[in-house]
C-alpha cells in the first residue's frame, strides 16, 4: 500500500489559483467491502505531500497509524485514554545554599 498524491486546484473570491496537495490513503475495508481512504493534507507543495505520505505509509505498516477524526473537545475530555500513564507529581526536596 504505496498511497498516492492529489492535487487540487481552486480558485479564491479574486479568480487567483491556489494548489493544495493531498495524500490519500486506503486504510482497510469496511464490512460491505468497499475500500476505506482517509485523506490527509491541504499541504502547500507536492514535497511537503511526499514527505507526509512517506511517515503516513510507514506508520501504517508498522502498525503506529491512528486514522485522523473529527470529534469536539467535550467528548475527546470525556474519553478514557488507556495509553496515558497517570499522572503523578514529584515534589523535589528544597536547596539549602
């Protein structure tokens, strides 16, 4: 799974071209068996594109991926988070001299 590069040309209020480069994903299947592609970017150069989709693919073989979500921070405080150690606060002794 190589990924692939889009790129995407508008034009703003002013009729000038503006590029954004995309990097898009395919991330599994679903139950139905249509393929799942997350989409990654608005970066602002192919390069910039390249790089993301080289750490995003590695990431997704080596198992370290987390797909993007879109989620408000009311629920994201609300989630429990297994992979945060609590916390705990270590009070040093004072300096003397």
């Amino acid at each position: 799974m190589r990924g692939r590069i889009h790129k995407r040309v508008r034009k703003n209020k002013r009729g000038k071209e503006t590029t954004s480069w995309y990097v898009v994903v395919d991330v599994g299947v679903n139950a139905d068996g249509r393929r799942q592609q997350k989409w990654h970017g608005a970066f602002r150069t192919r390069r910039e594109a390249e790089v993301a989709r080289a750490k995003i693919v590695n990431d997704l073989h080596g198992g370290a991926y987390v797909a993007p979500d879109r989620i408000t921070l009311n629920q994201w405080s609300e989630r429990p988070s297994a992979l945060a150690p609590p916390r705990t606060l270590e009070v040093a002794p004072p300096r003397v001299g």
